[in-house]
C-alpha cells in the first residue's frame, strides 16, 4: 500500500503542546483530504476500486503528527502509483521488467470489460465453423475452442507485461496520488506555515 507522509515537529514553533497539536491536527487533516480528494479525481476509473481506496488519516505518535494518504485493500495500488512495494520508494516503471506474471483473472476481467474478451471468442467460434462446417462441428466444440482462444489472449498480454513490464505511459494513467501532493506543494506549504501559526494564535487567544 503506497503511503504518503507529510509531517512536522513542535521543535519549530513556540507554542503550547496543547495548541501545537491541535492546529497541528487540523493542518493535516485538511492536507490529506485535500490531496485524497484531488488524487481521486485523477484516479483510473476502470472498475474504481483504486480509486475508492485512497484514504487520508492522521495520526499521532509523541511529539510527532503525521498525515498520511494510501490506499486501502488495493493489491495493484504500487503498480498505479509506481513505488516499490517494500521501500515505498519511487520506480520508473508501474511493474519493471522481467518481473513476474500479473494475475491471470485480472487480465481475462479487464479484456471482458473492454469488450476484447467477447470478440475473440466470436473469431474463435466463426473461424471453426468456417473450416470445418456448421454442420460438422458441434457448438460444444466451438465453444472450447473460444474459451481457449482468450486464454491463449490472456496468456499472450501477462507475458508481456511481465516481460516489458509497465512504463509511464501518460500522466493520466499513472501516480494520482503521487501527483496530487505535487500540484499541492504550494498550498501545502502554506497550510504549514502561515496558516498553522495563526491557527495557533487563534487557539492561544481563545
């Protein structure tokens, strides 16, 4: 699950705990709502459950508040925001090369969803039908030989992807998240440092 931190420390401000982890809260509350909703918006919509899954929070640990905006029950989620799975870390491609096999069902779902999956199986049962005739081969026969032409499709597109892997191919497609924080560096920024310190202010006077 790719996780995004944003966090800062009382060390920087003059302020009373109580005040500091207060506006601190509602800082980054703001923040990763803001950036979960923008990530959203730019987040793929073939069946939406990456999208869907993008969740801010905010925690506390000490001295320490962070917010954080990942993803929730999404195994592909490293793959659309391009980060290594076990470092987190940013990688130039969604699935590198010569890794291993994506999900096969994955794959049979989404050319189904496209439409990809129903006409190759249609080739499949006319090309049969045309060699050896309508009236010698059987629907049951037919029917197989559809069933193993899109296998043979779905077999066909995981080898390549595990073989060519997954490259940025548009910023539409991949890093909404990554993205979103990007485009929100400035009034992140903002939120953290004049915004906060009269936030503070605020709170210190009420």
């Amino acid at each position: 699950m790719p996780t995004v931190t944003v966090e800062i420390g009382q060390a920087d401000l003059n302020a009373p705990l109580e005040a500091w982890q207060q506006a601190a809260t509602e800082a980054l509350t703001v923040i990763t709502e803001m950036i979960a909703g923008q990530a959203q918006a730019n987040s793929p919509v073939d069946r939406g459950f990456f999208r869907a899954g993008i969740t801010p929070n905010v925690v506390q640990d000490g001295l320490q508040i962070t917010g954080q905006i990942g993803t929730v029950g999404v195994q592909y989620a490293s793959v659309i925001e391009q980060v290594d799975p076990s470092t987190g870390q940013p990688v130039p491609f969604g699935r590198s090369p010569n890794s291993k096999f994506p999900p096969l069902d994955l794959i049979e779902a989404w050319i189904d969803r496209k439409g990809i999956g129903a006409d190759i199986e249609d080739n499949a049962r006319a090309d049969v039908f045309s060699r050896f005739g309508r009236d010698r081969v059987s629907s049951r026969v037919a029917d197989l030989a559809a069933i193993n032409a899109k296998k043979g499709l779905v077999f066909v597109i995981a080898r390549a992807i595990a073989r060519r892997g997954l490259p940025n191919s548009g910023d539409d497609q991949f890093r909404p998240i990554g993205r979103a924080i990007e485009a929100s560096a400035d009034e992140i920024n903002k939120i953290l440092t004049d915004d906060l310190a009269a936030r503070i202010k605020e709170i210190i006077g009420a």
